[in-house]
C-alpha cells in the first residue's frame, strides 16, 4: 500500500456527479482527490447518443461529456485517482478511505457511487446496450419516432414510461409477466396506459433473447403458460424493471432506505457530519445527467462551506490556549436576539481581559446550529479551553454568565 495521502475534499466516484463535484471543489481552492476503481463516467460513458443534455441541441455522446468533465475537473486542479475503496471510516473529524494500493484521508467527503439498470439477462441485451436496448425512456425516446419499442416491467416507472414513449413511437408493446391485468403499478397510470391507443399488452411472458446485429431486430418472447417461444420484430426494447444503487460499501454507515439508495437533505448531506452524497445513488425524483451534475455542485459547495465554518470554529473558539469564549447565537430578523446579543457584547467588554465573544448569524450557520442544536434565540454558549461549560437559552441571568467567567480566575488566584 502506497503512503498516506491527505485531501481538504475526497470524492468517490468519477461519474458525472462526482466530476461536478470536482469541477466545483477544486475552483473554490480546496484540496480534491476524485477516486474511481475503473475509468471515469459511470452509465453515462456507455451512452452512445444524448439529446437531452441543455446546450446540445444537435445530440452529444457519453464519451464526450464525460471528457469534457473530466478535463474541466483537472483543469480546475483536481487529483484523479484510480484505486477501489475497501473500507470507509467517515466518523470523527479525520475521513479515512482505505484503497487495495492506497489510504487517503479528508476533513469531507462526497459519495457519489452510482446506481446501475436492473438487468434483464437476456441474451443479446449487453451486446446491443445503446444499440436499441435502453433503460431509459427520458433519456433515449427521441430516438425512436415512428418505430415500434417494446416495455419490460409492470411497475410504476415501466407503465408511466410506456406512455411516454407513446409520444415519439407509433407502437408500445408492454410484456408483462404477470397474469392479464396485473400489474405493479398504481391504478390510476393503469387506466391510463389501457386507454392509450398506441399501447398493446403481452401478458405471461418474458423475454427469452434480444436479437440484431448492429441493432435491436426483434425480440425472442416465451409464454409462460404455454412455454412456446416466438420472435416479434421491434426496433427498441426499454428494460424498466428497476434500478440497482451501488452503495453496498456504506451499509451500516450512512442512512438509506430499505432499497439502498442514501438519505440526503437538499444540501446533499448524509446522516453524517461532513459526508454528502451526490447523483442517483441518492433518494431523488429524476435520475438524469442533468440532475447528477446538479447534485454535485450543491454537495461541493455544501462541502465547503462546511470546511469554512468548521475551521473558523476552530481557530476562534476551539483552541484549547483560549481561556473563554462566549459565543452568541442570533438571526437578523429577530429584533431580540439582536438586543440581547448587544447586551452581551458590553458585558464582555467589561470583561475583555477574561473573555472574548465569538458572533454567529444562526440564518447563515447551518452546520453549527445543527450541531450544536440551537432551537431557540438567542443562545449564548461559553467555551473554556475548547470545551463547552455553559449553554444559556432565551434568557440570559447576566450574573450566572459572570460566575461562568470568572469563576475560574477566582480558584486559580486562591490556590496560589
């Protein structure tokens, strides 16, 4: 294993989100390491076309975005580095990422690992992926007007796609394996699938095999009641039958749901401090690259923010040469706390020799107030020696705060 290798920002996971994250972290002069196991891109750089991506009105490719982000990443002055991460250690201040060849630590991180199509297992399908085989009606309908694509699936996602598709194809055949009108989707899209002229069911069926030579052909179906197995042509097949997050390596470390995909807020932070997470291993509504590299700029600049205050809060309250620290919770709009925090800024001066008082604008100061949980303004805290010794909420008894202060002076001078 190579030596230690220290970060400000560890991102792991090279696809767009996590290249976005790069490009953002980096230009806000942070330290990045960008970690990948394989080549930068995730799904997107199997993508042989995009036309949805804003700006690309005459169609891209996945390679292409995916060069064009990682080269503004490195440009920016981001550390690409190719290794597969065994274990995590993201709690306590220090991060600890432990590679097969290398260890890399950071005070944050962004996880951005990626979720993958649920396949199907056909054959054929991982040979004509991107040539007709799709997993994403959004992303790839445009390409099929006037042809005729087939669905796999019956859930949510499978029928609401199917009637999107309807939009650019002029035949949608559903296969379904369930029995007839059966499905794993809410009724209300059902109904509406079943009145939508351009959809034709096939029920008790699954796909046996994909064919075509440079693109999908036709498509080999078996009856399950039946077992008897035919060929129907089609120009597309869409295999909606879920999607897999690729976030086994943070079970039992950050909060998911019961599916594996990470619970963020709408910073992109995780259940732990100073972890976020980023793209479509996120509990999200639209997976999308669009979306993905949105997630990451959010989380980079969550991240830094939470590196600016973090050592801010270091330097002017946590340093344990300081004697004390009052530190003063307010908002703007709150006429209150700005009265009472003018109080307590004269009291301090009275004490300057012993005290000094530390401003934090609670409207601005999301990591602290969470930490620390400020629920109520304002909030007056006294540090000594880097340790938290009193918390005065609401009210403050300005004769108790000068016990808190002096106290200490008090038994030094009488033990001497």
């Amino acid at each position: 294993m190579s030596e230690k290798e220290s970060f400000d920002l560890l991102i792991l996971g090279a696809g767009p989100a996590g290249l976005a994250a790069g490009i953002y972290g980096a230009r806000s002069q942070l330290r990045v390491g960008i970690i990948d196991k394989g080549t930068p891109g995730g799904q997107i750089a199997t993508t042989s076309e995009i036309e949805n991506y804003p700006g690309f009105a005459q169609g891209t490719t996945g390679p292409e975005v995916v060069m064009a982000l990682y080269n503004h990443a490195e440009q920016m002055g981001a550390k690409f580095i190719q290794d597969e991460i065994v274990t995590l250690e993201l709690n306590g201040k220090s991060k600890q990422l432990i590679g097969k060849t290398g260890q890399y630590n950071a005070e944050a991180v962004i996880v951005a690992p990626g979720a993958e199509p649920r396949l199907l297992g056909a054959p054929g399908e991982l040979e004509l992926r991107g040539k007709g085989v799709s997993y994403c009606a959004t992303c790839d309908a445009g390409f099929f007007k006037g042809m005729h694509v087939m669905v796999v699936g019956s859930g949510d996602a499978a029928i609401e796609e199917a009637i999107y598709l309807t939009q650019f194809a002029s035949k949608v055949t559903v296969i379904v394996l369930h029995d007839e009108g059966k499905v794993d989707a809410n009724a209300a899209a059902l109904a509406r699938a079943k009145a939508n002229q351009k959809i034709n069911w096939i029920w008790n069926t699954v796909v046996e095999k994909i064919n075509g030579q440079k693109k999908v052909e036709s498509v080999t179906l078996r009856d399950l009641n039946t077992g008897q197995t035919r060929d129907d042509l089609a120009n597309g097949i869409f295999i909606l039958i879920g999607t897999v997050p690729k976030t086994e390596l943070l079970k039992g470390i950050i909060q998911m749901d019961p599916k594996g995909y990470i619970v963020t807020d709408e910073r992109m932070k995780t259940s732990i401090e100073g972890v976020y997470a980023c793209g479509d291993a996120r509990i999200k509504y639209l997976r999308q690259v669009v979306t993905a590299v949105s997630d990451g700029a959010v989380a980079a600049v969550a991240a830094g923010r939470f590196l600016d205050e973090t050592r801010s809060f270091e330097q002017q309250v946590l340093a344990e040469d300081q004697q004390a620290v009052v530190v003063g919770y307010y908002h703007p709009e709150n006429q209150y706390s700005l009265k009472v925090l003018g109080e307590v800024d004269r009291f301090v001066e009275e004490h300057r020799n012993m005290v000094k008082l530390v401003r934090i604008d609670a409207s601005r100061n999301n990591l602290l107030t969470q930490r620390y949980n400020i629920n109520f303004l304002p909030t007056i805290q006294v540090f000594r020696k880097g340790h938290l010794e009193n918390i005065y909420s609401e009210t403050i008894n300005y004769e108790e705060l000068e016990k808190t202060i002096t106290a200490p002076v008090a038994d030094t001078l009488a033990a001497k």
